[in-house]
C-alpha cells in the first residue's frame, strides 16, 4: 500500500480525448427539460452527473420506481463505462512504467464492464439474483477504478492518467450503489438468508473434504513429469479450454516448488486447484513495486474467474522486506474459497480486492498492510503471524480498502489467532504492531471472539501516516477477543473504533451476514460457522 493521495492532477495528454467533466451548471441546464429525472437524481451523492448523462433522453431513462430508477443508473453506469474502455484502447505509451500502469487500468476497466453489465442483466433476467449480489457486485465495479489510480501513484506516473480516472465513471457507479442500497434495506432478509444459487450442484458439496478428489481430478500438473503438465499455468488454461458446460475444473498440483505468476481471468470460472498440503505445493514468484511492477501486477498469482476455490496450497512472494509492496495472492473471485492454505510474504501478502471471499483454517504471514484490500471477506479459524520488519517500521495486519460507505465490503477476522512468527519473537520488544489503519475513507474491519497475542499494541490501530484521515467515518470493531493483546481498555479514542457488545451487531460481520454465506457456501464442502 502507498500513501493515501488525492486524485491524479495531471492529465496531460488526453483532454481532447476526454473533455467531459460534469459541473452543477452543465446538469442544471440539461435537466431543466426533464424535471423527472432531476427529482430522481437529487436523490443520489452526485446529482450533477446523473442529470448531465441521463438528463438528455427523456425518453429512455423516465423511471416511475426506485426499481427503474436503479436499473437506469447502471445503465449510465456502463454506457459511460464502455465509451472510457473504447477511449482507453486508444492510448499509446512511451515508457515502460507507464505501459504497466495501462494495461492495469485496461483490464480493470474491462472488469468493471464485465460486472456492470453482469449486475444489468442478472436484474433483468436473473430469477435467483439477489440485491445483495447487485451491491457486490457494483462495489467491485468501484473499487477497480480506484486500484487502478493506486496503479499509477505505485510507479510515480503522475503525469499519466486513464480515461477511466476521469469522464464521471465513479460517480455515476456510486449512485447506482446508493440507489441498490435503498432497495437492500427494505429486502435485507433477501439479502442474508435465501437459497442455493442456480449454480450449486450435489457433486461440490463435500469436494474439499474428499481425500480421493486428487485421483479423479481433470488435469494434473508434477515437476517430475508424472502429470499431464509441469507448469500450472498450462494446466489451468489446458482444463478450462476443455471444460464441457459449466462445471467445476479440478486442476491437481503435486508437491513442488513452482516458481512461476498465475493469472485465472474472468473467463476461468469455477477452478479448483488441489495441493499435496501447504507445506508441500508452494507457488512462488519475487515481482514488487521496488522492482517495476504495480502492487496490483505484482501478484504472484491473480484470480478473476467466479467461484476459485483452492485447497493445500501455499501462495509465495520471496521478494522480501526490502522491496516493499508484493503480493502473494490477489483475488477478486467472487463466492471464492480458500482452504487450509499459506499466504507468505511481508508488505501487501494477501491482496483480497473484491467480491464475496471465504478463507479457512489458513496460514497469512506478512508485515505492513499484509491483509489489504475491498472484498467482503471473512478468516476463521486462521493464524496471522507477523514477522520481523525493517528497522525502523512498524507491522500493520490489516488495510481495508472501503472507499464508499453504500459498498458492502469489509475484513472480518473471526475464531482466529494473531501472533508473532519465530523471527519477530526474539525482538518482538523492538517493532510495534497494530491490528489495521485506513487505507479509504470508510475502512471497514472487525475482529471477533480471536486470540490476540500481547505483542500488539495496546491502543491496537494505528492512524494512516499520523494524519486525521478517516478517523470519524471508518468502522473498526472488537468483540469478545482474549489473549494479552485482546483488552480493549486502552484502545484509541477515535469516533470510528467501537467496542462490539452486543450480538446483534457482532452478526453483521459473521460469514452469513458478510458475505451471505449460507447462499454458496454448503456448496463447497467446507466446513464453516455461519454466525457467531
């Protein structure tokens, strides 16, 4: 993670490509021949954009329901979204920084597409969607236009920018997230409980369990030469360009060391990548931000497609303390599992970006920011062990990466163990360390009923480069955590920490509320608790 910075304020070379940037007087003039459409878009954060994007045709966007209005919001959404993404493919760039942060930006504009037209079409004729999956949906559409601004404040490229920094597209995806959150409120029930997705087949729901699953799996891939591949890469892209229908890939990874960078796109949906154990299959790579690389493509391995599941694995990033930001695992899988497996390395290890992520019984080492990111996401029954950092730093756990307060994102640690690892314990006295700071405005993260090692702090989080950023709109809650670090009697002061008493709050942050785990989550197999 770097800094939290203001918006990029060079765009140098691209104003004639983009001039449209919407202020109260252009969507004044614009509405005043649809009065409809302004009532409607006085009710969002950002008025001014709706009204400039929607306000010229009348004719299709006239809602007469919230339901409507909804719909239409996206639809501005995407049809600015698309013209950015076209915009953006005719960029050119002179330099090799520059090149990283574009492509970047292009496959996460893309991705946002992707999932705004995803959201439009499932409220059109998705008969099991829920208003749930709509505000995961749209949160992550968000968050990828804010990774991509990260992107070029990681490399310095602060006279670059993407078309998708500006032209309105947050604004307009924002509305649509406040506009679904008034439709959530009044179905929450919907939102929490419901029943199995149209996706979920009998065959899935004891795979992770199924000791004999390695035997009957679709590809196997074996340093040794006994498998089909010896890269996982190809094994990967071998299984899911032969998968018949829609049904689960089962790639199996026998005990080695592969050192090589995995990406599992969009178009990959329900991988399962099986391990002879963690301590056994290691995926390792050494990219960093030190080295030329976004922290976003430094990922050791990457995961897009919906509904990844990975089991006995370890996720590697060796590049090391001195190199700063590299991640080990980016996923923005969604209703994706982890399960029994080792996240290892040391700034920015776990880069949990978006959607609806299960994580049990795994191993996640690392030291600054090392649990990052805007996903609803929960950990339970984990140990986070904290190694040794520079001197001079300080260890943070946790970054979450909530930029808007209608995204339904956040970190939750749940029946889990945060301790020191073998090389900080002999100088455990010499390095604090705090459970989380605000990376966004509306930092989310709790942990609850977990053992906290007395190395922590006793304030326990830690301010964002000690400003004053985000201290009254961020959430960061305790409930009943023990150990010599759990006491929250010297806890900071700040309007945005809460000491959790009562289980009706707890709740909010448990795998069925957080991530409507109930919905997807017996599909799998593994085994998880639903709320407290």
């Amino acid at each position: 993670m770097t800094s939290n910075s203001i918006l990029l304020s060079s765009f140098f070379f691209f104003f004639f490509l983009f001039p449209i940037i919407v202020h109260a007087s252009d969507a004044t003039t614009n509405s005043s021949s649809n009065t409809g459409i302004a009532l409607w878009c006085s009710t969002t954060p950002h008025p001014d954009p709706c009204n400039y994007f929607m306000g010229r045709d009348p004719a299709r966007f006239n809602p007469n329901s919230r339901e409507d209005f909804r719909t239409m919001t996206i639809m501005a959404a995407l049809e600015r979204a698309a013209d950015v993404q076209s915009l953006a493919s005719k960029m050119h760039c002179t330099s090799k920084r520059r090149t990283i942060v574009y492509r970047d930006c292009n496959k996460l504009i893309e991705n946002t597409v992707d999932q705004l037209n995803t959201t439009l079409q499932s409220i059109q004729n998705n008969a099991s969607f829920t208003d749930f999956d709509a505000q995961t949906w749209l949160s992550t559409a968000l968050t990828n236009i804010e990774i991509c601004r990260r992107s070029s404040n990681d490399l310095n490229v602060t006279k670059f920018s993407s078309p998708i920094l500006s032209g309105n597209v947050s604004e307009l995806i924002s509305n649509s997230l406040a506009t679904n959150n008034a439709l959530l409120d009044t179905n929450s029930s919907t939102a929490h409980r419901g029943g199995f997705p149209a996706w979920v087949t009998k065959r899935e729901r004891k795979m992770l369990q199924d000791l004999q699953l390695a035997t009957r799996a679709n590809v196997v891939v074996a340093q040794d030469g006994t498998g089909q591949f010896k890269s996982i890469q190809a094994g990967i892209n071998y299984a899911t360009s032969r998968r018949v229908g829609n049904g689960r890939v089962v790639v199996y990874v026998k005990r080695g060391v592969y050192r090589e960078n995995i990406l599992i796109s969009r178009t990959m949906n329900k991988v399962m990548l099986v391990g002879d154990g963690l301590r056994y299959t290691i995926i390792t790579g050494s990219r960093s931000v030190s080295a030329g690389f976004t922290t976003y493509s430094s990922a050791t391995v990457g995961i897009d497609g919906i509904g990844f599941i990975a089991r006995g694995i370890t996720f590697r990033n060796t590049a090391g303390p001195q190199r700063g930001q590299a991640v080990a695992l980016r996923s923005a899988s969604d209703l994706s599992v982890f399960y029994a497996c080792g996240f290892e390395g040391y700034q920015d290890t776990l880069f949990v970006h978006a959607q609806r992520q299960f994580y049990k019984s795994c191993y996640i080492y690392g030291t600054i920011d090392f649990i990052f990111g805007n996903a609803a996401v929960v950990f339970q029954n984990c140990i986070i062990y904290v190694r040794k950092p520079l001197w001079g730093q300080a260890n943070v756990v946790t970054a979450q990466g909530r930029g808007d307060p209608f995204q339904n994102t956040g970190i939750s640690i749940h029946n889990s163990r945060i301790m020191p690892a073998p090389d900080l314990k002999p100088v455990v006295g010499s390095f604090k360390t705090y459970l989380g700071r605000p990376w966004q405005q509306y930092s989310r993260t709790v942990i609850m009923k977990s053992f906290i090692d007395g190395f922590v702090v006793p304030e326990g989080w830690s301010r964002w480069e000690d400003s004053d950023f985000a201290l009254s709109t961020l959430y960061y809650g305790e409930y009943m955590n023990f150990g010599p670090g759990g006491s929250t009697r010297k806890r900071v002061k700040w309007p945005g920490y809460h000491i959790i008493t009562g289980t009706n709050v707890a709740s909010r942050f448990t795998v069925g509320s957080l991530i409507a785990g109930r919905a997807w989550l017996p599909s799998t197999g593994v085994p998880f608790t639903a709320g407290l």
